[in-house]
C-alpha cells in the first residue's frame, strides 16, 4: 500500500496520508480534504469512515475475530472474569493477581448508590421500562457525584469510570424491584460483582439468597462477551457526546439511549420471542422458508451481522453457556431444542451460506437470560450494564487524545436553497 492517496476532484488533485493500523484496513486520511477542495465527504452510517484512532477493540468480520486489547474474545470468555476484562480495557493490560485484588475491591467498594436516588425512582411508574429508568438514573448521577466531573482531571475521570460500572449492577436491578414492587436489595460487599448482581435482582430480605456458581459464570461471560465492540452505535454515541465536554454520567446516558433502539441492543428479545413462536422443531423449516421469500418481511432474528461475515465467535461461546445453565438449572426448555435445529438447518442451507448469515451473539443470550430467570424487558438494561466498561474505557481514550476535537459532521443539503420570507397575511 503507498502510504498516500491521491483523490482527484475536476482540477484538484489531493494527496490524502494513508494511516495503517497495527491490523486491520489502512485508513485513508482526509482532515484536510474540505479546505483543498471545498467538497465533503458523503458516508451516511459511517460504513467506509474511521470516526478515531482506538487501542481498545478489534474486529476482523471476515475471519470472525474479536480482540480486547489483542486478547481474542473466546480466550477471556473462557479464563477470565468479568472484573479482570474490566481492568483490561480500562488499563491495558490484564491485572496480575494484587492489581485485580485491588481493582476488585474499589469496584466492590462504589456499588452502593446515594440514598437519595432511591426517592428518585419512586418518580417512576411502575410499569416504565427499566431503560427509561436507566437512561434517568444514570444522567442523574451527575447531580450526586459532583466531584467526579471533572473531565480534564484523569483522577476524577477513574473515579467517575469505577463508579459507573460499579454502580450499574446496583441501578439496574432497582429498576427490576421497581417494576415488581419488591424492596431494592443492597449490595453485599462478600459477593462477587456478578454474584451481587444476581443477588440484588433475585434476593428478598425474607430469605438467604444462594448464588448459583454456574448461573454466576454464565452471567459473568455474557458481561465478558458484551463488555465492548468497537466503534458500534452507542460507544460512537457516547464518544459524541463526550467530544462537547459533557460529564462522564450524561455521556454513558446518552449511550443507553442509543442502545435501547431494537437494531442495537433489543435483538436477543427478538430471537428469544421467534423461537417461542417457531416452537417445535417441525415448525423450522416453515419458518427458513419464510426468511427466504423476498415478499415476506420475516427475517431469522439473532442471524447476521453488519460486521461479521464468518461467524459471531460470541456465539460460540454463548451456545457452549446455554447448555452449562440449562444443566445447572435443570431447565428443559424445548427453545433450546428449537434454536440448536435452526442453527443447523440454516447453515445447512444455501441461502445462509451464500449471503454469510450466521447464529450472533444475540441468537443464544435470550434463551439463558430468560432460563436464569430475567423477563425480557431487563435483556437490554443487561447489555447496558455489561457496555458500561467498554463506554467509559472509549471515552477515557478520546479525552486523553491529543488529536480529539468536537464531532461535527457535515452533510448534503438537499433543502431549499435562500428563499423571500413571505409575511403570514400573503401565504
Ligand atoms: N434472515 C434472513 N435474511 C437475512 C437476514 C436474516 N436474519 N439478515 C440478512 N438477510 C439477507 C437480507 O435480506 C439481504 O438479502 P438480499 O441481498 O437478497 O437483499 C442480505 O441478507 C444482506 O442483508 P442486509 O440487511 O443488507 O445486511 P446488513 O449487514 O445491513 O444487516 C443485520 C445486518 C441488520 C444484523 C441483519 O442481518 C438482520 O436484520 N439480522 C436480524 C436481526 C439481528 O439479529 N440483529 C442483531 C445484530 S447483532 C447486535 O446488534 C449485537
């Protein structure tokens, strides 16, 4: 690759930089593009457009490969917890056993909320989402956290990162007792960051609440496997909102709300209600005949993916966990049945094969969240609980970039052009 690019535009020929990554595409740099040539760059959706440089997260979605810091995906589901991929993205490296020990501690340390949120909640109804909810109490946080608002402070900023993902477990399972009438839970300090979680949307004060280690593990990898991918809707929302100078609380907000959309975070509810409706296995291939014919707008949900195009190697992971529950929880729910034949149906078909449509991360994580006990509406406030490193981790990155500046696209206008203002009484 020649390390630049020219682009002729009419009479302008620009010589563009050619950036190359340590993997991944080279990238063709056009800071300057518009002040030589006085033209903008068209790329709705971003599909050919690099909107940062990132250390944290990469995806090749030709050969399926999702890496965290150069880890690749299955090998942290597989060894690691949830804590240390945490300390990963944040820091960079895994923590050795003291630095986890200590990482561990202050995250165990911030996961109780101010006393005062919990009168916050009782504004809501009963029956509001638990990512309305969400969106609410974490913007809110910056009304209670005051002194860790200070962006340009790297401290504060650590301070405001810890508390976001301690604190999330906390706040998203208030919204589920919330919604059930149930007293909120407080954090147990002996539990794990996933135990307590468990512990804090499952537990009553009338009993002992017993966490489940394989449940436990389960969830931990779903976290691990949703903790951040890349420059996706709502880390992109995020680091939007944080090119402004917003505080840390309002910008992790704003990528809830972003990953509420059904494109983004509501697909595993999706899949979860199509298996339900498929059933039993006869009733498959009906439904492959369905997401085959162009005149039916019935797409197989949990299948396909704008970046990967070889497998989802969080799905992967995730069929290998839903068997672990099942077993733990003595489940025998025939939806699992019905998603292992359609996956093997579908990439049995040529269809599948031909457009490269295969099982995503979202095909399998509804059937275990609802074995585990979770109702749908919670599915994508556990995403955003998982997200919230990966949120924090790229929006350190993008203070601490020389090269950041606010985001500010442009566009093509397509409006009227300078009109006369006509005067009511004329129109
Ligand atoms: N079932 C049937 N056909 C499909 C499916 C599917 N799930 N997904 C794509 N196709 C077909 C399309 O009809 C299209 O066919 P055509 O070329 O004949 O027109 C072709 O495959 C390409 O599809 P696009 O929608 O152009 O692909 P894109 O990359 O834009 O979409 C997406 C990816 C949105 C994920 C899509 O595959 C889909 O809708 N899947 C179902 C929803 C889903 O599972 N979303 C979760 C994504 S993972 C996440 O967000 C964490």
């Amino acid at each position: 690759m020649t390390d630049t690019a020219k682009i002729t535009l009419g009479d302008k020929t620009v010589d563009s930089p050619v950036l190359s990554g340590t993997v991944g595409p080279d990238v063709v740099d056009i800071r300057k593009f518009y002040a030589q040539t006085g033209a903008f760059t068209y790329d709705p959706g971003f599909t050919s457009t690099a909107s940062c440089e990132s250390k944290l997260t990469y995806i090749d979605g030709d050969e399926g490969v999702l890496l965290h810091r150069g880890y690749a995906i299955g090998d942290l589901a597989e060894h690691s917890s949830f804590m240390e991929v945490c300390y990963l993205l944040l820091n960079g490296e895994l923590p050795t056993a003291d630095e986890l020990k200590t990482f561990d501690y202050t995250i165990t340390r911030h996961t109780m909320l101010h006393e005062q949120l919990a009168t916050f909640y009782r504004g809501f109804r009963r029956d509001a989402h638990p990512m309305a909810i969400m969106c609410g109490v974490v913007g809110a946080l910056s009304a209670f956290y005051h002194d860790s608002t200070d962006i340009q402070d790297p401290h504060q900023r650590m301070i405001a990162s810890h508390r976001l993902i301690a604190k999330m477990p906390t706040i998203a399972a208030m919204a589920y007792k919330y919604s059930v009438g149930q007293p909120f839970i407080y954090p147990d300090n002996k539990l794990s960051y996933t135990g307590n979680f468990l512990r804090m949307t499952f537990g009553v004060p009338a009993e002992e609440y017993e966490v489940v280690p394989a449940v436990e593990r389960a969830l931990d990898r779903i976290f691990i496997l949703h903790a951040d991918h890349e420059q996706n809707a709502s880390t992109s929302t995020v680091r939007l909102a944080g090119s402004s100078g917003a505080n840390p609380f309002a910008c992790i907000a704003a990528g809830i709300a972003c990953l509420w959309g059904p494109a983004h975070g509501g697909a595993n509810e999706a899949a979860l209600n199509m298996l339900r409706e498929i059933g039993r296995p006869e009733r498959i291939p009906e439904y492959i005949a369905r997401a085959k014919d162009k005149d039916d707008p019935f797409r197989l949900m949990g299948f396909g993916h704008r970046v990967y195009k070889n497998y989802d190697p969080r799905a992967t992971v995730m069929q290998k966990t839903v068997r672990e529950v099942f077993d733990a929880l003595k489940v025998n729910d025939p939806v699992f049945e019905v998603a292992l034949q359609l996956e093997e149906m579908a990439l049995n078909d040529d269809y599948f094969v031909e457009k490269k449509l295969f099982p995503n991360v979202d095909f399998y994580s509804g059937v275990i969240l609802s074995a585990i006990g979770f109702p749908t509406t919670m599915f994508t406030a556990l995403f955003a609980l998982a997200r919230t490193v990966g949120w924090v981790a790229q929006w350190n990155e993008m203070i601490s970039d020389p090269a950041q500046k606010i985001g500010r696209p442009r566009q093509l206008y397509t409006g009227p052009a300078h009109r006369p203002y006509v005067p009511v009484s004329q129109r």
